[in-house]
C-alpha cells in the first residue's frame, strides 16, 4: 500500500511493523493481532542466555570478506558436526546466504534451528523457568503482546506436542525483473497455501478443518 509492486520484505523496510502486517494482511486475508520482532542483538542475547541449542551442522560454513568482494557478508567460521550454538555462531549460521541455495539455504537453516529450540526446551525443568525464559525474550524484543501474554504462551508452546505444529511452503516461480530476483506465485498457489495454513492437524497427523481449542491458547493464530 501506498508503494505499487515491490518485493514483499520491501514493506518492512520502508514502514516497519504496520506497513509489514498490512501487506500480509490484504494478500493473504489472513487477520493478524499480534507480532513479535527479534533483531540481532537480541538474537545473541537470547541464544547465549538460553545455554545455546545444539545443532546438527551439515558442513562447515566459512567466510572471510576480502577487500573488493562486492557486497559484504559477515565473517564466519563453524565446522561440520553436532554442536552447541549460541550468540554470533548461533546468528551466523542462520544469517549465511552465499551458498548455491541462497535465500532458500538460509530459511532452512532458520526453519531447522526453530525446530531444534522447541524440541530441546520442551522439558520439566525448561516448563519451571517458563516464566523467565518468558521475561528474557519480552526484555529483548518488541511486540504488541503484554508480559502475562508472553508467560501464558511461553505454558502453551512447552505442553504443545510437535504433530500439532505444521510448516507451511509457497513456492513460486523465480524471476530476476529490473536486476532484482523476485519469486512470483500464482493466485491459485496462494490461495493453496493459505488454505493449507487455515487447516489445522489433527491428532492423528492429518488435516482437519476444526480442532478443540486448548483454553490456554491464544483467541487468534
């Protein structure tokens, strides 16, 4: 809104939060209430205080910036193998793009470390410290929801068994326009996606369209 065709990231960039969740809004139809933003400091932050999440590394990620390199990128360096990462190692591995993948490497590697945290913290002593794994995050991030939102959701997401977590995919067509690579998608693949969205799993693994509602969940996904 306001803009014309752009990439949908290009909303954030230009107005932050708002401009963001009304460009979600009107292409998807999908009602958004709340949003929680993590920049990078407090990514560290968070990570390292957290005792950090072990991750299965498929292979060493190396990086030097060289004087004349075209763009820069953030120095790293993490070897291959099963290991704790917290703070810039932790950052630097779901930061890093400059591989044959690219963007769709580096939202993997995002993907697969959300899904080790949740896995790894979903235990009776994590379930104790709710409350100040809770405080910890909302001291390091800005959103719209209050501290007593974030502890209750904080119970929730602990007791939430991991087949009732769906990972939703659009994939569209990639297309460099003007010098800039774009993925474009079809109406009828949106509309797929966010159908598939809406659908909530059922117990039994498969797709359902209604659930029960947990009474400590929250009134809107």
């Amino acid at each position: 809104p306001g803009y014309g065709a752009q990439k949908l990231n290009a909303a954030y960039a230009y107005e932050g939060p708002a401009l963001a969740i009304e460009t979600v809004q009107n292409l998807t139809g999908i009602d958004l209430d709340h949003y929680v933003n993590i920049d990078f400091e407090a990514f560290r932050r968070v990570t390292t205080s957290l005792g950090g999440i072990w991750i299965d590394v498929d292979r060493h990620y190396y990086h030097q910036t060289q004087a004349g390199d075209a763009e820069y990128h953030e120095n790293l360096d993490i070897q291959a193998g099963y290991q704790r990462l917290m703070g810039e190692d932790a950052l630097d591995f779901v930061r890093y793009r400059i591989d044959s993948n690219y963007d769709y490497g580096r939202m993997q590697r995002q993907q697969l470390f959300l899904r080790e945290a949740k896995r790894q913290f979903v235990s009776f002593a994590t379930a104790l410290k709710a409350p100040q794994l809770a405080a910890l995050v909302a001291d390091n991030v800005s959103t719209t929801l209050y501290a007593d939102d974030v502890i209750r959701l904080a119970f929730w997401g602990l007791r939430l068994d991991g087949s009732r977590v769906k990972q939703i995919s659009l994939e569209g067509d990639s297309q460099k326009i003007d010098g800039l690579w774009y993925v474009l998608v079809t109406d009828s693949q949106l509309e797929a996606a966010v159908s598939d969205y809406r659908t909530a799993p059922s117990d039994s693994g498969t797709a359902t369209a209604s659930s029960e509602t947990d009474d400590t969940a929250p009134s809107q996904p």
